[in-house]
C-alpha cells in the first residue's frame, strides 16, 4: 500500500533554518568545497548534498570524516543549503543543467516527479552486486515504491519518522483517566471508541485532547487508521467515495471544531504544541521520534511520557503514514562506483548507526532497530518501529506533482479543521484537484491499498 505523504518536525515541517542553522551550513560547505559539484567532479571524488538542522549536519559532518577514514581513496565535498525549499530549487535547477551533485537528498513529496527525466541512477544492478553493504530487500518496499518507475529503482529512504501519538500522563490523569494507552493497545483494545470517550472527559477537564501537524500524513493517517481508503490500487483518489473514509475525516474535522484537536501549525510562537505538551495542557502529540529529544531538553519528566500507535476500530494495528526523505544517485557523477560505495555506506546499518544517534528518527534499514529499543525512552519505543513497519509513503499520483501535498493540506483540509467547510465537500474538492493535476494514475507500481487489505496481505 503506497500512499506515501513532511519529513518531521522540524525538518518534516519544511520551515527554514534559523540564523545558526545558516552559518552552520556556511562553516560545513567549507570542508572540501570546490565551488563545483556533479558532472565537474573528478575521479576519486563524491559531491553530495542535503538540507538539515544543525545537529543533524553536525552529525553528518561525522559521517563524512568516518566515511573517508575507511575509504580514503575518496574525499567527500559535502555542499548543504540551509532550507528545504532553497535546496530543492537548487537542485532541480542543477539536475536541468547537468552540474547536479553526484549524491543528494530528495523530499519524498518530490522524488518521485523527477523519475522520468531519467536524472537519478538506476539502482537495482548495483544493490544486487556482490559485495554491496546493502540490498533493497533491507528496506521497506512500501516506502520505496514511491522511487520506483517502470520496474526499476532509483532512491532508496534515509530514515523514516512514524507520527506516534506521545501522550502525557498528567494531563491523563487529571481528567480521571487510569487506563494506559500503550497498555491498551498492547492488549489490542487501543479502540477509537475508548480514544473518543478519552477526549471527552479531557474537554471536561479545561484540557486539549490532542494536537497534529497539518500535512498529508495526518489526514491520510486518520482515514486509513480508521479502515479507510485515499487512493486506491490504480491510484485514483477515492476518499471522496470512501464512506468510511468521509466519516473519519467529519469526526476528525468535528473534534477540530470542537476544540478538542488542535492543528499545531496555526498556533502562536510562545504558545505551540510543545509548550502546552510540556506543560501539562496537551494529552496527545501526533510526532516523530525527535519528540524524545524536546522532552529532554526542557528537563521534562520523561516517566510522564509515553507513546501508542493511531487507534483503531477494533484496537489491531493499522497501516499509517510514514515522513521521509530519501538518497539518490545522479545518473551523470563523475565516478559512479564512488557514488555507490558513498551512498550504500550512508544508508548501511553503521551508516544509520552515525546519522541516527541523536535520536532524531527511525531507522529505514533492517538492522538498527536497537537504535530505538535500546533507548530507556520512551518505554514502548517499538511502537515507531512497528508502525514503520507496517507504514507507507505518499501515493505516486499526489507526490509526483510538487506543491499538490501541500495545497490540499492548506487549501482545503485547513479550512476544513477551521470549521470552514465540510467532509463530503472538502474531499470532492480534493478529489477534483488530483483528478486535474494529479499523476495520471495507474504510474504507481504499488499505489494505496486500503487498511484492510494491507491487514490480510
């Protein structure tokens, strides 16, 4: 089921980096930047690129000094730009002009437009040689699909970040709440109903039941949580005639209106999520793993903090989204084999091991998931990898046209949370706008099943 839909908060929020972040990609461009990248690279050489906060470039950095210790016949020239829209207008830009890097990140609302200008290195030759540290059947086929196009691979996931429900229990037992949502639906009765019958009691109580990032993730999320279907196995949108879809989203859209559900985008500087989160306003946050690490910083109580899965009608697990980013190789560097030992070492189990320290995400790889379980926090940290495990990427037909992802999000989900609009006519606004602007569907090789088939598969 390949209904892939931001990275996560913050890079998943696409925002730009702050003043720091800016000087820290002018301090990182410096080591062993030629002022050149991608086809006038040189033999023995890898120009590679990303976007990042500074903690995650830092730890980028690291990787790169560890990469050319062990492979010294290659220097590394690593060319960050400071935001993720800065950085995808250069590199489109440069894959037109042929001076792209010969390695790079691309957003997973974008990797799949660029497919057919034939600008990315096949992969599946290289994956299957002997010797490669890495295999495609190391990865997620249902986060890849999305890289794929008539049969052939050509990006693979750095990481995933499942929006895991955190919840405060604090907050929980100030509205008279005893059960446990990790326990619940460790015994499978993590039900939507319960959930429901939750947030009721935490409205009574002068508390925010749970607040959300408004991005195809969280829609999506809610709709095929529920039993639901957005895309179907064509990759036609039909959650617009998706009856339990359209239900899921007007109860959605009615704790929105209610004040029950917050969307955290909209709220004031100084007054956000994470303030209302750690200050025991906010039962429930819909983020990544990166949650752990604003937790800790704020000093908080992190025995008050938990994490469970989406709810569901009967309390069984269910296929949600999955943010992501993913690696590329140009089909155009200068040393190809170079290419290749960089980026299947950054996406190798040590590879992750490096990147993935700070705790910012999940790792994309069979192998690391120690990274997250042996952690002391949170204490049911398998749920991230659970959901990885059964989650899924941004349909082809949605993340194939740049921008659409984010004008459904904005121009009509948005005001649906506001109270502007309605399911029914929200959805078949939505449904319109893919059908004009969309893919053509039927290009994606594994495109959104429902919930329920991806259960019995």
């Amino acid at each position: 089921m390949n209904m892939s839909f931001p990275l996560s908060h913050p890079m998943s929020r696409r925002g730009l980096l702050s003043t720091s972040a800016a000087l820290a990609v002018g301090a990182l461009a410096v080591s062993g930047c030629s002022g050149s990248s991608g086809s006038s690279g040189s033999k023995g050489t890898v120009t590679w690129s990303t976007w990042g906060t500074p903690e995650e470039l830092t730890l980028l950095e690291e990787f790169n000094t560890q990469f050319m210790k062990d492979h010294p016949e290659i220097t590394v020239v690593f060319q960050p730009v400071a935001s993720y829209d800065e950085y995808h207008t250069k590199l489109l830009t440069q894959l037109t002009s042929g001076t792209a890097p010969d390695v790079f990140y691309i957003g997973d609302d974008r990797v799949a437009s660029v497919l057919p200008n034939k600008v990315l290195a096949p992969l599946d030759e290289l994956l299957s040689s002997a010797g490669s540290p890495i295999s495609a059947e190391d990865f997620n086929a249902e986060v890849y699909g999305i890289a794929e196009l008539d049969g052939a691979l050509y990006a693979l996931p750095n990481d995933v970040n499942p929006d895991a429900w955190w919840y405060n229990k604090n907050v929980l037992k100030a509205a008279g709440i005893t059960e446990d949502p990790a326990e619940l639906a460790a015994q499978g009765a993590w039900t939507t109903s319960t959930f429901l019958s939750m947030s009721e009691r935490i409205k009574a109580a002068g508390l925010t039941t749970l607040a959300f990032w408004n991005y195809w993730a969280t829609h999506a999320s809610w709709m095929t949580s529920q039993g639901g279907q957005v895309y179907d196995e064509s990759g036609a949108y039909v959650a617009h005639t998706d009856t339990v879809s359209v239900a899921a989203v007007e109860e959605l859209a009615a704790r929105c209106r209610s004040g029950e559900f917050l969307v955290a985008d909209t709220l004031p500087e100084g007054g956000g999520a994470d303030t209302m989160f750690l200050t025991d306003k906010l039962a429930f946050f819909a983020q990544g793993r990166y949650t752990a690490n604003t937790l800790r910083s704020a000093g908080a109580d992190l025995s008050a903090y938990d994490i469970a899965p989406w709810p569901t009608p009967d309390g069984s697990p269910a296929p949600t989204g999955l943010a992501a980013s993913f690696l590329a190789i140009n089909a155009k560097a200068a040393d190809p084999q170079a290419a290749y030992t960089f980026f299947s070492s950054f996406l190798s189990v040590e590879g992750q091991r490096i990147r993935l320290a700070s705790g910012t995400a999940v790792p994309s790889v069979t192998g690391a998931d120690d990274l997250v379980t042996s952690d002391d926090f949170p204490e049911h940290a398998q749920t991230m990898l659970d959901m990885r495990d059964i989650g899924y990427t941004n349909n082809r037909t949605e993340a194939a046209v740049p921008g659409l992802s984010s004008t459904i999000a904005t121009e009509h989900m948005l005001p649906l949370y506001e109270g502007k609009a309605q399911a029914q006519e929200t959805l078949d606004a939505i449904a319109a706008l893919v059908a004009t602007e969309g893919a053509p569907a039927g290009a994606s090789p594994s495109s959104g099943a429902s919930a329920e088939e991806t259960r019995s598969s």
